[in-house]
C-alpha cells in the first residue's frame, strides 16, 4: 500500500465506512450502538450529506472494482468565544491496523489542518485516552505542547445527564 488519496465524505461515503467505524468502537471496547444496518443508516443521515451534524475526511486506497477506505477523522466546527471565531473539534480518527505506519494518520491530521486554514479557522482541538499509548506518541509528535493547556476533559452522559436536567428550575 503505497497510494492513497484523503478526500472530504460524499454522498454514500458514510455508511460505506460503517464496518471501519465499528472496527474502531471494537477497538476501543465500544458497544455498537445499535446494529450494523441502522448504524450505517445513521451515520449516513447525520452526516456531510445528510443533516451535517459532523464531517467527515476518509483516507481511500484506490481499487479498480471498489476503492478500500484505510482511515477517517471526523469531526464537527466549534465556536470559541476566546478568540471570537470557529475551530475545529476532532471527535474520532481512526486508521486500520494494516495502514498504520503508512502515514495515513498524519495525511488525515494534515488535511485537517489544511482545512482550517481553508476556512479560517484558528485551531484543531481533540482529546486523546490517556491509556492509548500509541495513540498519545502519534499526537505528541503533532502537537508537542498539548500538556501545558492544563485541562481535564468532562462528560455528562445517560442517567447522570438525566439527573443533571431535572435540577433545572
């Protein structure tokens, strides 16, 4: 695997990397969600084609008969009210076992980038699992600085988010 071209999601794209997004919740020990066909649905439906709740750039192989994607990051605009102005918020990037290595992640991490230029944006945030080594090595080499922001991430979610909503008055 020497080629590969990153291109932002099309119509289709999404649920065609449905098993490669699922590959990546495995990965991380992530229940699917619901099942495969509606997950694809979903995907499809929320994404850059459909609602554009999220967008997506896919790191494709390319194939006579169909071409293989070998990552993804996907991600959504952000309004920083800091520098009065969007950012990007990386929420997943993933890059199949057998690509790593290959520089797919840094190509998607570079188009990323290159997208917020683009679009005057003034940064890329993301956060990282604190026990995915490998993941944390791959982005210190990206952004080396990253610790000195001092920031702890948070996450309301399920019943804790339902508890915190019925305290409003």
């Amino acid at each position: 695997m020497t080629a590969f071209q990153i291109v932002p999601a099309g119509p289709g794209d999404m649920a065609k990397i449905a098993p490669l997004v699922a590959e990546m919740l495995a990965f991380y020990g992530t229940p699917m969600p619901v099942g495969q066909a509606e997950f694809a649905t979903i995907l499809e439906q929320d994404g850059p084609a459909g609602a554009g709740k999220y967008d997506c750039l896919i790191a494709w192989a390319p194939s006579e008969e169909q071409p293989t994607a070998l990552g993804f990051a996907m991600y959504s605009t952000v309004y920083e009210a800091a520098f009065v102005g969007d950012g990007i918020f990386l929420r997943d990037i993933y890059v199949t076992q057998e690509a790593r290595g290959k520089r797919v992640g840094k190509a998607l991490m570079t188009h990323l980038a290159q997208t917020c230029l683009d679009q005057g944006y003034r940064r890329i945030d993301w956060h990282a699992d604190r026990l995915d080594l490998h993941a944390r090595a791959f982005y210190e080499l990206i952004a080396p600085d990253s610790f000195k922001l001092n920031r702890l991430s948070y996450r309301v979610e399920g019943d804790a988010l339902k508890a915190l909503a019925s305290h409003l008055i």
